[in-house]
C-alpha cells in the first residue's frame, strides 16, 4: 500500500512542480527518488542503472536521440534566422488574405513541423507575425495558442506518415517499421486532427466576435509592421526547399525501391536500418543547403549551427530525465499490476494500447516519454495478441498525442510562456485541440483499422 501511495504521489507530485514551472529535470529527480524510497527499490541500482542507465534511462534515451534532437534545433535555427520560415507563413498571408489569421497560423505551422523544424522554433518563428495578424483581425491571442498548437503540435508529429519528428522515429526502433508506417491510416487521423481542430477554432472565433472579444496585446509584446517583417524575406519558393528536402531524402529509399532498385543496395540498405541517424542526416544535409541558398544564414553559419546545437540540450535533457521517472515507475509492483490490468483487460488489444499508451503520456505529461516507455513495457505484449506493427507504430504514436497536453505538459508552459498566456485565459483552446481533438481522431482512426 506504501509503494501505490508513493507511486501516486511521485507521479501528482510531478505534475504539481511542472504546473508551478518548476525546472522539469530537478522534478523528476525529486519525484523519482519519492518512488523508490516508498516502494523499497535499491537507491544505488535504481539510479544508476534505471534512472540514468537503464532501458528506459535518462542518458540511454539522450545518448539515442541526440544527434536527432541537434540535427532539428540547428535546422529550425537556420529556417527562423534566414526569414524562411517567415517567408511560408508570408506567402499564405497574400494567398488568403490577413483576416485568415487562424489558417494561416495552422498551416504554416503544420508545414514548418512536417518538414522537420522543431515546435518550440516554429513558435518563435511564428510569433511576431501572429501578432500581427491576430492584431488585423482583432482576435484574442487565446486563439493564436489554439492555432499554432494544433498546427505545430498534433498532426504533424504523431500522424502522417514521413514526419522526422521524435514521435514518429521512436517506434521504429523497437517495431522494425519506418517513418511511413500504416500511411493510410497517418492520413486519415491526421486529416481528422486538422477537420476537427479548424472546426473549433472557427467556431471559437464566431464566438469571440459575438462577444466583441478581440486583440489585447501582452506587456511585453512588440508588434512589427508586415513591412519590417517582410524585409530579407527570401522568396517563399526558395524557403519551401530545404523542408521539401526533409522529406525526400527521408523518402528516398522507398522511392528508390517503388522505382526497381534493390533493397540490398548499399546506401537504401544503410538508410532503412538506422531510423534515427537517416532522418538526422536528412535534417543535417537540409541546413547545409539552407546555409548555401539564403544569404542572411550564410553569413552566420556556423554560429547558428552552434546556437541550434546549443538549443537542442535542454530540451533533450528535459524529455530525458521525465523517461527516467518513468524507467523508474516502471520497475515497481504497482506499474506491474497496471501492466498486466491493462493487457489482460477484456477490450480489443487496439482498446487496450490505446489507455495504455494514453495514460502513461498524460502522466510523464510527454509523448515521446509515454511512447519510450511504452515501447519498452508493452509493445511485445500487443504483438504477441496480433497487432500488426504497421498499426501498433501509428496508432500508438497518435495515442501518446493526446493526454500528454494536460496542463503540466512542457509545451504547453513553454507556449503560455512565449505568448504572455496564462493557462486560465488560453489552455481551453490549447486542450481542446490538443488533447479532445487527437482523442477524438485516434479514436475513429482506430475504428477504421478495425474495420479494414
């Protein structure tokens, strides 16, 4: 009984410190060392070897992931500092006018993130224009936080297939799948994601109307002219390359076997067995090119691909120590009982990973941690009841999208934090789309794998 309380409490606890934005990794630390002292696990083994070290260690998780998490930062540090970014977003504000500010915010974003720039960049990126625009509209900024999260932050990452992010990558290790795994179904969920979060926002924003609810800047907030933030922008057609980049050379391979070539050919064979190091290398080769194609990045080179570097750590490290609470978690009696609960529930085995999967990203309040931890405890169980790995690659990735945006989630606080938000004024629209949205679409997503 001491051991579930203190499970309990480990896990409340962390969700209680990241809420009062407390240092995410000191948290962890603090709350892993709760659940070993009440559930009598050895502090020296449980630290070194689980904690720091283990399968699901902190440093484990770092040292995989690293060169994906640098390869991104220094790629989305390039695409910001070169105006590319800006460029997209600028380039659908002519082609839909500034009153679309809501699909202009999702849409840059989506393609921002599909092409392989991390979320916190897109919205650094995004800010200023959204201001501006949101300024033009007369909109509240509540909405900005709703627009970019469901842009940047659900479909693109767990959804269609191709994406470099983290939380498509993961499965791949355990699975043997690539980045397109089920691409029908990453298709369909994705396109449920986006139907059912631009529904809401529009609704929303017939609401804020109705209640002459629109723009009050922040006490910080500077708003640029468009004419300031259109200066050194390249032409969009240029800042679309290095992102189109992204995704061929990850689609590459395929191609090059659709095509005739032999999968025993040296560079396919190379690609399709390491799923990290090749979407790192295509993010690494598309800052290179970025570098040669805009002049502003140019002159700045290998000071920005260190700033990128640089700004990879913390985030890594973050996402690290939350997998080494949950590596923690994981070797206690009370995590075994809700394994074997979970597996041995009378629900279809897709049901099933879907509370699983769920449930442990809404309590690491992480997607990529819920889906480590995930892969490493559950993913042979559901093999074993004949689950396709296809299936159990994008069902399980959409599922650890939802309940991750609870509010304690890093993201989120990172989000609220860069646009002057408080989750009383702007987390119903960030949870809606968030969390209710990809709920909602993983659910249907999952009644059509059944069904087919």
């Amino acid at each position: 009984m001491i051991g579930i309380l203190g499970l309990f409490l480990g896990m409340g606890l962390l969700i209680f410190l990241a809420l009062r934005d407390v240092n995410i990794i000191f948290a962890s630390v603090i709350c892993a060392l709760i659940v070993i002292a009440t559930n009598g696990l050895p502090f020296a083994d449980s630290i070194n070897q689980t904690f720091l070290f283990g399968d699901l260690g902190a440093f484990t998780f770092a040292g995989r992931f690293f060169l994906l998490f640098a390869a991104g930062a220094m790629f989305g540090k390039i695409m910001s500092e070169s105006h590319a970014a800006t460029s997209i977003a600028m380039a659908l504000v002519n082609a839909l006018g500034a009153q679309r500010a809501l699909w202009i915010t999702v849409l840059s974003g989506a393609l921002l993130t599909y092409g392989g720039v991390v979320v916190f960049v897109v919205i650094f990126a995004m800010y200023p224009l959204g201001l501006r625009l949101f300024q033009a509209a007369d909109l509240p900024k509540r909405l900005f936080c709703g627009a970019i999260a469901l842009g940047a932050g659900t479909f693109t990452l767990t959804a269609l297939p191709g994406t470099p992010s983290i939380h498509n990558v993961i499965p791949t290790l355990k699975l043997g799948t690539d980045l397109f795994a089920a691409p029908l179904l990453g298709i369909f969920g994705g396109a449920m994601m986006f139907i059912l979060g631009m529904a809401y926002l529009e609704r929303e924003r017939r609401i804020a109307k109705a209640n002459g609810e629109g723009f009050v800047a922040g006490p910080n907030d500077s708003i640029p002219s468009m004419e300031s933030i259109a200066k050194d922008v390249p032409h969009w057609g240029l800042a679309l390359v290095p992102l189109v980049l992204v995704i061929g050379t990850i689609l590459s391979p395929r191609l090059a076997t659709i095509a005739g070539a032999s999968a025993d050919t040296p560079w396919i064979a190379f690609a399709s067995s390491q799923p990290i190091l090749w979407p790192s290398i295509a993010l690494a080769l598309a800052s290179v090119v970025a570098v040669l194609i805009f002049a502003t990045a140019r002159r700045n080179a290998i000071r920005l691909m260190g700033i990128g570097t640089q700004d990879a750590i913390i985030p890594l490290l973050a996402t690290s120590a939350v997998i080494g609470f949950g590596g923690v978690v994981a070797q206690t009696e009370g995590f075994a009982a809700f394994t074997q609960a979970i597996v041995g529930a009378d629900l279809p085995p897709l049901v099933s990973m879907f509370a699983a999967a769920s449930t442990i990203s809404g309590i690491t309040g992480s997607s990529s941690g819920g889906l480590q931890i995930f892969m490493a405890t559950f993913a042979d169980s559901y093999l074993a009841l004949g689950v396709s790995a296809q299936e159990l690659h994008r069902l399980v990735a959409m599922a650890s999208g939802g309940f991750d945006s609870l509010p304690h989630c890093g993201a989120v606080i990172v989000l609220l934090q860069i646009t002057q938000q408080t989750h009383k004024q702007a987390y119903k629209d960030i949870g809606v789309v968030t969390v209710i949205v990809p709920v909602v679409a993983t659910l249907l997503t999952l009644g059509l794998a059944m069904i087919i």
